[in-house]
C-alpha cells in the first residue's frame, strides 16, 4: 500500500465519525488528486460546506490542475475550450487571498497551470514555495521535476524525481519521466530499470513498451527488442510501425519467413507504408522471389518516385534479372539525386562490368570506394575489373583488403589463387624457374600477403613431391604462414637430414626462428648459409634484416650492402638498405637507395612508404607528400600511411585534408587515440585551448609517442602560457622526430620567451640548416639577436627573411621596429613606406610613421600622415594625441588644442589626455618625467590653461620662461644639458607657481647640490632620516622601501660602486644600466608591447626599482575581481603574488628582493593590441609623469 493509500484510508475512518468534517474531506480531496483520482476529488469537494471559505478558490485550483492533467475528453470538450477555462482558473487563482496565506496545495495546482502553458519559471516558483510548506510532498516533487526537465535541467530533474520516488516508489509519473532523462542522457540501463518498473504497474501501456524498445535498439540488443515489439502488436494490433520494426528485425536474425509475415501484418494495416514495402522487397529478394521484390520495389515508388533506396534496389532486382538497362535507368535517377550515395555507384559500376564497359565501370567502383574504403562487395567487384583489364597487382591487393576484412571469405581466397597464377610471378612458379627466381618470389617482397595461401598454386607440387627436399622446403614455409611452428620445424629438419648444406632450408629455418624471436638459432642458421654460399643474396638480405629487428643497424647495413655488390638492383636489398639508413638519420642515403627502387619500380610500395617517411624527417613535405599519394593511389586503405599522410599536411598548413586523412583512416580502423587527436586539433584550431589539452592529453595517455599529438599540446600549453609543459612536449617530439621543424621553431622561440638564448639560437639554427629559406625562423632568430643586443646579426636575418618574401608584413614591420628602436629612423621608414605601399590605408602604421617623421623635424610629412590616420579611424586618441604634438611643433597650438580637447572629450578621465594638455601648452615628455601628481597640480593646470586663454602671454618672469620653453621645445634639456644658468633660472622660481618640489630637488642635483636636494625634498615632504633603515614622515617612521629609497637617490653615483660585469660606476644600488637591462626579456608574445617594455627598460634614468616596465603573465595574479567597468575598458582589483620590486637594507648593503604578495589594480582596454607603439605611448608618458 502506497503513502497515498494509506493516508485515504485513514481519513476515511475519521470520516466514517463525522461524515460532514471540513477539514478531512479537504485533506482526502487532496490526496485523490495527487493520486489521480480526480473524479472522487470533486466528489469530496462538493461535499464540503458551503461555509468553508476557501472553498471556492479550492474549486478552482481542482479545475485548473485537472485541465491540465490531460484527462478531459477532448471529444467531449474542444481544446480551444479547455485553454479558455485552464485561463480563467488562473487568473481566479492569481486573485485570490488564498496564495498569500501559503496554502501549498493551491500552490502546487498554480504551478500545474504554469507548468502546462511551458511557463516554468514561475512554475518552479510556486513548486518551490509549496514545498518549503510540504518538503515531503511527492506530487510537488515530480511535477518540479517535470518543469526542470522541459528546462534541460536533468540532473536537477531527477533529484526531484528521485526523492519524489522514494517517497511514493509506486509514482508512475515520476518513474516514466526519469526514465525519459536517462535515455536522453544514454544512460539506458538505469532508464530500462524505471521503465520495466512503470510495466509492473501498468502493463499495458504502450508509450512504456515504445521507451523500452527505443533502449534496446540504441543497446544494440535485437532478441530483447523483438520482445517488447510483440507486446506492443498485442496491446495495439493495428500499430503498423511496429509490424514493421518485428520484420527488420527477422530480416537481420535471418528469419525471412518471419520477416515476411511481419511486414505483411503492417501492410494489411497501411498499404502505402514505403518503409514496409522496401523491406519485404528486401526479404523477398533474399528468398528468391525476384519478380514479387520487384513489383514491391515499384509500388514504393509510385508512391514516393524520389526514394533513392527504393532506386537503388530496384536496379539491384533488374541486374540479378539481368535487365541492365532498366537497372541503369534507375542508379541514373538516384545518383542525379543523391550523387555521393556509394551503394548506387557501386551496383552502377557492376552493371558496367556486366555490359563489358570496363572504363566506366571501374570508375564507380573507385569513386564508390573513396566513399567507403572498405565495402567488400565493391572491393570484390573492383578486383574483377582489374583482372579483365589485366592489372593483376591492383586486383590482388584488392582481394588481400577484402580478406582482410572478412577472412573466411573462400570465394575471394580462390579468385585471389587464380589471379596470381595468371600474374608474372605466378607464371614464374609453375613454370619452375632457377632457384634465384624462386627464392626471390618467397623472400620478403611478397610477404605483405598476411596469409600463405598465395602459395596455394604449390600445393600440387607439395603433394606429389613429399621427399623432394625443395617441396619439403615450400612445405615448411607454409606452415610457417598458418603459424603452425612446430610442424615447419619438422619439414626444414627432414629437408636438413636429406641435404644438410641445403642454404635454402637453412634460409628458411632462420627466418621461422627470427618470426619467434630466436634471433640466435636464426644468425647461426643464417652464417651457416653463408659460409657455404659467401655470396648468397636471400641469406645475406636474411641475415641483415635480423639485426636490424634487434636494432644492430650498422652489421645490418654491411649485410646489405654486400647484397647490393652481388647484385646492385635487387629491390629488395635496397629498400631494406635505405630503410637502415633512415634508422640512422642518414636521410640523403635513404633517398638514393629509395629512389634507385623507384626507378625500376614506380610503384614498389615499401619503397614509396619510406621514402615518403624520409622526406617527412627532412621537412621536404611537397616531396613527401608526393610519395604518400603514389603510395596510396595502389594501396588506398593503409591507415599508417594515411596518418603519415595527414601529418604531412598539417606541417603544409593543409588543415581539410589533414582531418579528411585522420577521418578516412579511422573509418577504415578503430583508433580512440586518432578520434582524441582530431577533437584535440579542432579545439585548438578554434583556440579553445583548455578543451584541446584534455582531448590530447588522452589521446597521449594511448600513444604517449604521438609526435602531432605531442606538438599540438605543446602548442596549447604555449597559447595558455604554460612555457615549461609546452617546453617539455616540443622536447619530447623531437627525441621522436629530431627534424620536425614545427617543433624547433616553437621550442626556439619558448627559449626565447624564457630568456634561454643560448637554447634557443641552438633550435633556431638547426631548423635553418635544414630549412634555409624559413621565414619563421629568420624572423625568431633576428629576434633572439635583437634581445642579446647583436643588431647586426639581427638585421642580417631580417634582411634575409624580407628578401625571400617581401610582402610578409609582419616581418617587414618587425625590421621597422628594430630599424625605430636602435634610432636608424631613415631605414625604419623604408620599411613603413613599403607596408604602406601594400596595404595604403593602415591606420595605425600611418600614425607609426608620422611618429617617425616627427622626430626627424619633418612635420609636413608628419602631419599628413597623421591626418590620413585620423581620416580612416576619426575617434582615434593615439592619432589625435600624435597630430596634437605635431601642431605644437609647427606653433599651430590653436589646432592642438581642438585635438587634445577631442581626446578629453571622447576620454574625459584619462590622465594623459590632461597631460598632453599640458604638453601642447609647451611642455613634453621629459618635463612631464619630472612631475610629479602632488595636491598642487591642479592648481598648476589651472595656472596653464589661463595663461593660454589669453592673446599673449603676460610678461612675468615665469610667464616669459614658459614662451622661452615653448621657443626651444625642450624644457629638460635645460636640466639634462646642465646649463647652468637655466638651472639657476629653474630655481629662482617659486615651486607652487609651476614646478614640483620634485623638479626642483632634480635641479639641485644636476648642479651636483646633492645635500641641499636631499634636504629640500626633506624640508618639503616632512621626512626626517633615521639611521640607515628608516625615514620619519609627519613624525612617524617608515622603513624605506620603494618609494622612500628615491629621497636617497641625491648620492653621487660612484657611491654605489663599480659593475662587476663591465667595471664602470653602477647607476644605482645593485645596478647597472648597461648590463642590467641587457639580462631583463619580454615575453608577452606581441611585438608593439615587448619593444614598448624595452625602450622604458633602455631608457637612461630606469633602475631596479626605478622607472622600467616588466611584463606580468596573467596567472601570477590571484583573487582577480570587478571594480568598475566603462566605455574605455574595465577595472579589476587582484592579488600579485611576485610583489613590487624593492631593497632590502642588510649588513650595511642594499639588496635587490621582492615584496610580499599585493593588491593591484588591472585594467583592460577595449583598443586592440594590434595599435601597436601608439597605443603604449599614453601607459609610457604616465608613467614618465609618475616619477
């Protein structure tokens, strides 16, 4: 009895004492609902007093939830009728007082209503409310369950159900509805347990038995399909689908008369199912009633004249009737509709072969096959069109694909044994040629043959010849082939005791003992043979390929090379020959031997193969690619040489047909690893790089020696910063694959990143003498130079790479960078003006060179490339920023100024937007190095810009200075040229009217006043020293650390001692600006942003702690979260965990260290990167201006 039950009993008993109690019969009209029983829920709600005073809203929650249940007679009420009604009880729910008093039961049928109009939010709402009132209320729970699921929340879902089931284990809705998740999950079992539970209760309920059947046919399982399937026919005899699926399912078991019953009871049912009527033409072709098949075949298509099966098996019925025009008629019509349809082709192709027109015939074989590689019945087919034609090879290497898929197949294995009895070599055996030429036919030239009974044309020979020592011989060597070791061992011997010095049984036993690993009985045997014939060729070619099995490359080559002196054209010994060259990296000796083959050869196989794999190794992929093609034109189907293949289209950047290669040789074997390597390059190639890593990661787990695997998470772990893993999976590739350019140039340029030059000028100038030409690496090697601060060599690439392609813009634009960065303007504006050659309306390189002819004075120039900019990209701030300079150059400050207000306007809170202000005012950057933002630097822009307001400047002292500074453009090199008169200029004035306490004390100290700016920063900031490790400020102390060490910086320089490295003064404690700034890298991966880290590196005032910009990898911050996001970017707090750069005071020495982890502030820009320098000169000028 379920909890339900159970609770209708008991109410019934208190009924039974007072028949008319309100609050029992609510309870018991509850609980019928829940139950289903909706019949006896209105009765006992009729039968509550009218004095109840939600009663009317009951009524109409009843009404609703029961509209909803699917229970009306739709014949009875019209639909339109049920939505009207379902609508208003809603609507009388959703004003009644009752929901606000929490009634969970009014709840739970709102949330039925909601539900049922698929409005599930506000389903789950009240689903949710009702159950906080009753947690324990399986109704609720299941119909919850039910609004997640129409959600696609399944886990969600079958909580619900599961608690709503474990409440009432009985609750046929609940079971059914999980079940319906776990097949929509395909978890089919745990779907098959609910559903057969749901059957107990109610037996005959087809929707279940469908479930069921739809779980078993997705499980593969037919028997327990065809169960379920009758019991369906039971329930509902007319259920023609069902009949249907019973006959395919006879059909594939076998049971033709069965599946022939079936299929009639469906069409007795539908006459005009097609489905049904194709597949008893199916069954009753297979019973060998042709004409019946045929005439169903022809209704379907009167029914349906477009259905390509139907076409199709028709055609097959007119060619077993030999009717091949009309067959014809109908594969023409289905491949117009579906051209691609391999079955159609190939049945095409076989009416050809009957019409003797070999040519068309053998094109829809081959065409048919592409599609489907391995379809025996095309493969079968094919190899009879070869052998008409003659093209016995082709023919035979189809007939090995085939039993190689269906090894019993004896048809095929004596189609095969006659075709090669027809062949050359067949001819060669039964005509008993020279022992040279019969040893030649068994060495290893034909042994890609998997099974001996290529050597069934001998057997007559065998038979007759039982003591003849040759035939015990050919004996051996076919029991050696079906694996029977015992019984070749005992042929070889008998031919032994008749003829001990037999070298051919000594050949051939030392081969049997080389297939079981005995490579020590196999090299006696094999120098036994030799020492009796010195110059025996197959003894030789023998011995040489066992050592090479056991790795002893170098015996195995003088073996084959003595071969190669008896007789210099023995394919065999050269390919084995090149093979061991190859072993040993000997890749030009490889070819030669490979390509001697393919001379005589054109299509020996192994020979293609290697010689392919050899100028993969040489990163010769075009050649490569050739040889894998030759290769696979003769032997389509061989996955290894399709990985290779596809391989070698990766590293050609071929990226469809590598994943068709990978695509077709999983089609042709199963391979998990394969599948992983494809998913992982995908992702990759999307650049979703933490999904790529898992696929490869699993794929390796397989084949840890997948070299493309092994470089396509190298590459990932690189695009996610992970430089040590990515270093560690080049590293690994390459102990595979030494050569792999790919994987050089990538682990070149990590070392790079990482600041391992040494390593990376290794990899780089390996890859080039290999690939002299690559661009790549030219360009990664002049960068490594260029980072080691030799600009010569640097250049020398540079130059190289842009000679051999001249319109690569991003190396032409790299030269420009290093040309612009070392001052060599004139050269830098080569390389612009031949970008801009090519591509004449690139903004941002306009803006690059208007730079550049800004600092060479040629503003006209500047300004028309500045203007062109700001044409294509109008809101650029950069661009207006650069032209604003410019103007101020020309005394065209009206104009400047119409460009810095723009700038304010379109970034009203950027700092530099003021600051160029200022700047167009007659201030620039080396000033704005020297301010510093104190609490009176709004009063000096103030100051500024009401000096400017008017038409002249006024006459003051400081007023004059300033048109002075303006005149001469350059207010530092007034301090940095230590004029001394200026600097004493500088100090006459009063420091809150236009210059910083900060400028001041600078001042002091170019005039070498150490004490006197030491004392002025002292006197002005409130700072007092204590001792050598504290300051006091404001009367409280601070150990000095980064930004208090700068009130000591007034020493001289030789106070801090002499560079270990270069022995001149260091620049400060610890450093030296020679030699340190050498030893800094930049590793952001983008070249505007690495060369703008480098110029604040090289620039002459930075230091350890001083004024240089490092680049910080994202991970290194934590507890990464959002301030405040604006039109121009976002703003995040985190946590750096390297810290700021600081000293630390010890012993009396001031020594480089790092702080604790900090917070930061990050900032995004929504500017790209691809800005290049312009976008940077804002962050550089700010930090200048920040001191």
């Amino acid at each position: 009895m379920s909890k339900y039950e159970e609770e209708i009993a008991n109410l019934g008993k208190l009924l039974e004492s007072n028949s008319n109690d309100a609050i029992t019969l609510a309870k018991r009209m509850k609980v019928y609902f829940k139950m289903g029983k909706h019949e006896e829920a209105f009765k006992n709600l009729y039968n509550l007093p009218e004095i109840v005073s939600n009663r009317t809203t009951l009524f109409w929650a009843l009404i609703g939830a029961t509209l909803c249940s699917g229970e009306m007679d739709p014949g009875k009420i019209d639909p339109a009728e049920i939505n009207r009604r379902r609508e208003e009880a809603l609507l009388r729910l959703n004003e009644s007082s009752e929901i606000e008093q929490n009634d969970a039961f009014i709840l739970a049928c709102r949330g039925t209503i909601y539900q049922t109009m698929h409005k599930n939010e506000e389903a789950i709402a009240d689903f949710n409310k009702s159950l906080e009132i009753e947690p324990d209320d399986a109704y609720v729970l299941a119909n919850r369950g039910g609004a997640q699921y129409e959600m696609s929340k399944y886990e969600e879902a079958i909580i619900d159900f599961t608690k709503s089931l474990e409440i009432e284990p009985n609750y046929l809705f609940s079971l059914r509805n999980r079940a319906l998740i776990y097949i929509k999950i395909e978890r089919y079992k745990e779907a098959l347990v609910d559903l057969k539970k749901a059957l107990e209760i109610e037996p005959n309920y087809a929707f279940t038995l469908e479930k069921i059947v739809l779980c078993y046919q997705r499980m593969g399982k037919s028997k327990e399909m065809l169960e379920y399937l009758i019991r369906i026919t039971f329930i509902d005899p007319d259920n023609f689908v069902a009949f249907a699926q019973c006959g395919i399912i006879y059909f594939k078991m076998g049971e033709y008369k069965e599946s022939l019953k079936s299929f009639n009871k469906s069409l007795n049912i539908n006459p005009n199912y097609t489905f049904a009527l194709i597949n008893r033409g199916m069954t009753l072709n297979e019973m060998g009633m042709r004409e019946e098949s045929y005439l169903d075949f022809s209704k379907a298509l009167e029914i349906d004249p477009n259905d390509t099966y139907a076409l199709v098996n028709r055609a097959e019925i007119s060619r077993l009737m030999h009717k091949y025009e009309d067959a014809l008629v109908d594969l023409n019509k289905s491949l117009i509709i579906e051209p691609s349809d391999s079955h159609a082709l190939a049945n095409r192709g076989v009416i050809y072969l009957k019409m003797n027109r070999y040519e068309e015939s053998l094109s829809d074989l081959t065409e048919s096959l592409r599609i489907e590689p391995s379809d025996t019945f095309t493969l079968k087919y094919r190899a009879l069109v070869y052998e008409k034609i003659g093209r016995y090879e082709e023919a035979l290497a189809d007939l090995e694909h085939l039993l190689k898929i269906e090894p019993n197949n004896i048809s095929a294995f004596n189609k095969r044994r006659e075709i090669y009895e027809k062949s050359s070599e067949g001819v060669k055996i039964n005509n008993k040629q020279s022992r040279g030429d019969i040893q030649y036919i068994i060495s290893r030239h034909l042994r890609h043959f998997e099974d001996s009974l290529i050597f069934l044309s001998l057997q007559r020979y065998i038979d007759d010849n039982k003591n003849n020592v040759q035939m015990l011989i050919y004996e051996g060597d076919l029991y050696n082939h079906l694996n029977k070791h015992k019984e070749s061992f005992a042929s070889f011997a008998k031919a032994l005791e008749i003829e001990p010095n037999n070298t051919l049984a000594l050949i051939f036993r030392g081969n049997t003992y080389c297939m079981l690993s005995r490579f020590k009985e196999s090299l006696a045997d094999f120098t036994k043979a030799l020492e009796i014939e010195p110059k025996n060729i197959l003894a030789l070619i023998s011995r040489g390929d066992t050592y090479y099995i056991q790795n002893r490359y170098k015996e195995s080559l003088i073996d084959f090379t003595k071969a190669l002196e008896i007789e210099p054209n023995n394919a065999l010994a050269l390919v084995f020959r090149g093979h061991t060259h190859y072993m040993l990296d000997h890749y030009e000796e490889s070819l030669a031997d490979f390509n001697k083959v393919l001379e005589n050869e054109p299509s020996h196989m192994l020979a293609l193969m290697f010689e392919g794999q050899a100028y993969y190794l040489m990163a010769c992929y075009d050649q490569a690619l050739a040889s894998f093609n030759k290769f696979l034109e003769i032997m389509p189907t061989c996955v290894d040489t399709l990985i290779s293949r596809a391989n070698t289209h990766r590293m050609l950047n071929h990226e469809k047909e590598y994943i068709n290669d990978l695509t077709t040789a999983l089609k042709i074997k199963s391979d998990s690893a394969l599948e992983l390597e494809i998913q992982g390059f995908k992702h990759n190639k999307a650049g979703n790089f933490e999904e790529s890593l898992l696929f490869l990661s699993k794929a390796l787990s397989i084949n840890p020696n997948n070299t493309s695997a092994l470089i396509l998470r190298g590459h990932a772990h690189r695009m996610l910063h992970h430089y040590e893993k990515s270093l560690a999976d080049f590293t690994a590739s390459l102990k595979i694959e030494p050569n792999n350019p790919y994987a050089l140039i990538n682990r070149g340029e990590i070392y790079c990143i990482l600041t391992h030059y040494k390593d990376a000028l290794r990899d780089l100038n390996k890859l080039l003498a290999i690939e002299q030409n690559n661009v790549t690496a030219l360009r990664a090697r002049g960068e490594v130079y260029s980072e080691i601060g030799d600009h010569i060599n640097a250049l020398t690439d540079l130059n190289k790479a842009v000679d051999i392609e001249p319109n690569n813009i991003s190396t032409v634009l790299f030269r420009g960078y290093v040309y612009y960065r070392f001052e060599k303007y004139d050269e830098s504006l080569v390389d612009l003006n031949k970008i801009l050659e090519i591509h004449p309306n690139l903004a941002s390189i306009l803006r690059i060179r208007g730079e550049i002819y800004r600092v060479l004075n040629k503003l006209d120039e500047s300004l028309a490339d500045l203007n062109k900019s700001l044409e294509i990209d109008q809101n650029n701030v950069n661009g207006l920023i650069s032209r604003a300079k410019t103007y101020c150059l020309l005394k065209r400050y009206d104009e400047a100024l119409i460009n810095i207000n723009k700038v304010i306007e379109l970034e009203p809170s950027s700092v530099y937007s003021q600051v160029t202000k200022e700047e167009t005012l007659g201030l620039n950057d080396k000033e704005i190095l020297n301010l510093e933002l104190t609490s009176e630097y709004q009063e000096i822009k103030a100051l500024f810009l009401e000096s400017y307001k008017g038409t002249s400047y006024p006459t003051s002292c400081h007023e004059q200075f300033t048109l002075e500074l303006t005149e001469s453009n350059d207010i530092s090199a007034l301090i940095f040229h230590e004029n001394h008169e200026d600097l004493c200029n500088i100090l006459s004035f009063k420091s809150n009217e236009l210059f910083t306490p900060n400028i001041r004390a600078k001042a002091l100290r170019m005039l070498e006043r150490y004490n006197e700016s030491s004392a002025y920063l002292n006197r002005e900031l409130g700072v007092e020293a204590v001792g050598d490790s504290h300051i006091i400020i404001n009367g409280i102390a601070y150990p000095k650390t980064r930004g208090f060490i700068h009130f000591e910086r007034s020493r001289r320089k030789d106070d801090f001692g002499k560079c270990k490295s270069c022995d001149e003064a260091m620049t400060d404690w610890e450093w030296c600006r020679t030699c340190d700034v050498q030893k800094l890298t930049c590793t952001s991966g983008n070249d505007g942003i690495d060369i703008f880290i480098q110029e604040t590196q090289m620039y002459e005032g930075s230091s350890y702690i001083g004024y240089y910009f490092e680049w910080i990898p994202f991970e290194r911050f934590h507890d990464v979260e959002l301030i405040k996001k604006g039109g121009f970017g976002s703003v995040y707090s985190a946590i750096w965990l390297d810290g700021i750069r600081i000293y630390k005071h010890e012993n009396n020495k001031h020594l480089k260290a790092r702080s604790d982890p900090c917070t930061v502030a990050l900032k995004t820009l929504t500017n790209p990167l691809k800005e290049h320098m312009n976008s940077m000169h804002a962050v550089q000028t700010l930090s200048k201006f920040m001191g």
